[in-house]
C-alpha cells in the first residue's frame, strides 16, 4: 500500500542539467571542420523559465458544462458506463470496453488509468474543454502543466517540434527508457493546446510503460493529458482504491484497475536545451540519471549525433557526470 507525496509544479524547482561538455570535444570539432556550418538550432533561451505559467496560480474552480457533480464511491460491480456514479472497472477488461473508455476519452470525460509510475487522470490532450476538466477535478492551478500521454515514439513526434539534433537526442533517450518513466520536453506544435502547456511553447511528453495504459492509449487514438489521479497537493495514487478515495466526487469518472503500481514515484521530468549543449533534468523520478547518461553516451558511441549535426555540437561530448551530479539536489 505503498503511496508517494504528489511532486507537483515541478517546472519551479531548480533545474539539474546533464551537460555535454566532456572527453569527446576534440572529436566533434573534427566532425565539424570536416563540413559546411549550418544553421543552428532555433530552441528557446531561457530554459530555467519553461513554465513560467499564468500569473495566478491558484487552483481552477470555474464551472464547466458537464462536470462533476456529487457522484459517490462505489465498490468494484461492473456498472453499464453511462452510470453517474465514480468506480472502479476490474480486471480482466474486454476489448469492446477499451474501445467504448477510448471513446468516452475522445468525446471529452475523463478516464483514470494505472502507469508504472503512479495513477493518471486521462484527458484527451488535443481537447482544451476536456483538459480543464482535469484542473477542476482535481483543483489544480492553471499554471501547472500536463503531460501528454502517447503509445510510442511516432505519436510523440507528432506533438514536438524539433529541430534534427533534438531529433537525434530525443530518440536516443526514447529507444533506450519508453516506454518508462521518462517525460521529455519540446517545443510545442500548435495541435497542442495552451491549456496542456500553462500557456507556454513546450510540452511534455511520455510512453508509459503500463499494458493497461498502452491499451488505452491505443484506443483512445489522442493523446492523453495525464496528472496524477488525486486532488492537488495530495498523495499521488498508487491504486485504483486510492483514485476512488480521493476523486470519487467526479460524476462518471471511470478507473481502470491495474493494481499496485510498481515504480510508484512521478516520472522524470527532462527537457532538451541543445542550443545551450545539455539536457535540463526538471524533476527527478522514476528514470535515474544515470540512465540518462547512458543513453546519451550510447547516442554518442553510435554516431546518432554525427556529422550532419557536428556543428551544433562543437565544443561538446558525451554526458558530463560532474556536472549532472554536483547540480542533483
């Protein structure tokens, strides 16, 4: 019965940074002597402020149409799923019933899911009316960012706008940790609506490493804007008993049990910042930085950053653990 505090707004803490700044310089000035300059990388200046969000920051309250009214809890009976009442959808799940909760999703209800990680509350991401529905459930600030849920790396790159060095950089980190615990931050297409970002040009997103979840995922076909599935400032749920306990005021509110989560901390939060030749760690969780060292450096030993991107790089190298541990609060 393992629950873990809820580490929200994490875009304020003081950012940890896995630099390239390291033993392969030398290499990479090479590389890039051996080709024409390009242009570089068009990505934001100011990585310490990506959220700089709303300027109130206190919880959303405003009324939407359709929302949550006195709904209570119930135990875990399959109840027919126009039913008003918040419950718990048990294990095992038939397909049809991914199919009728993906459609529900589309159609702007929220849907509570299990990730390795801890529970989410699922919103259709590119749905801004549906996503508040997720800050006025759980009373969260306006100005606190989702992370956008997807079932694999193609469907995140359709959320990103990435330069081909972010490019290199982002699926070297995805093919080594998604699906996992790993929630990377980009440049913001425009699909992306400002209500997911706090009103900034970045988003997050993860592949959860969760059957469930990817089951989901796939059904729905949208991305999911996920927080974790408790009230803001509460513990974040590591069973569907504990979403129940704490969202059960949500009319209709659907969860799917997935059991006890096994990583039961947030994911790690980590933003690409290749103009200033690193990867800014926004909040530590589930993925270790180690982890994000080895895949850089693997990225590296396999040419993944090579000569078409050389003259971004020059002056850099592989992950600097130094570096990345001396700024780990």
């Amino acid at each position: 019965d393992r629950r873990v505090p809820a580490s929200s707004r994490w875009f304020h803490l003081p950012p940890r940074v896995i630099a390239f700044d390291g033993g392969l310089a030398a290499m990479l000035k090479r590389l890039a002597a051996s080709q024409a300059a390009g242009s570089p990388s068009k990505v934001g200046k100011r990585p310490a402020a990506l959220f700089d969000g709303l300027a109130n920051g206190a919880p959303c309250t405003a009324p939407i149409k359709g929302a949550s009214g006195t709904g209570g809890a119930t135990g875990s009976d399959q109840k027919p799923l126009d039913d008003d009442e918040a419950r718990i959808l048990r294990q095992p799940i038939a397909i049809e019933q991914y199919q009728t909760l993906g459609a529900r999703l589309r159609g702007g209800e929220l849907v509570s899911f299990p990730t390795e990680t801890v529970y989410g509350l699922g919103a259709n991401g590119l749905d801004a009316t549906a996503v508040l529905k997720i800050f006025r459930a759980k009373g969260r600030p306006l100005n606190d960012p989702c992370i956008l849920h997807v079932p694999n790396v193609e469907r995140a790159l359709e959320l990103l706008e990435l330069s081909s060095l972010e490019r290199a950089v982002f699926e070297a980190l995805t093919s080594k940790i998604w699906p996992g615990p790993l929630s990377v931050v980009g440049r913001a297409r425009s699909v992306v609506p400002k209500e997911v970002t706090a009103q900034t040009d970045f988003v997050a997103v993860r592949c959860p490493n969760h059957p469930v979840a990817l089951e989901l995922l796939r059904a729905a076909n949208v991305p999911l804007a996920a927080p974790s599935a408790n009230r803001f400032g509460h513990i974040s749920p590591t069973r569907a008993e504990h979403v129940l306990e704490d969202l059960g005021h949500w009319r209709g509110l659907q969860i799917l049990d997935g059991g006890a989560c096994g990583v039961g901390i947030e994911s790690t939060v980590a933003k690409l910042d290749i103009e200033n030749r690193r990867v800014l760690v926004l909040r530590k969780g589930g993925a270790t930085l180690e982890m994000l060292e080895a895949a850089l450096e693997e990225g590296f030993a396999h040419g993944a950053f090579g000569a078409s991107a050389a003259h971004t790089l020059v002056g850099t190298s592989a992950v600097s653990s130094t570096v990345a541990r001396r700024t780990v609060c």
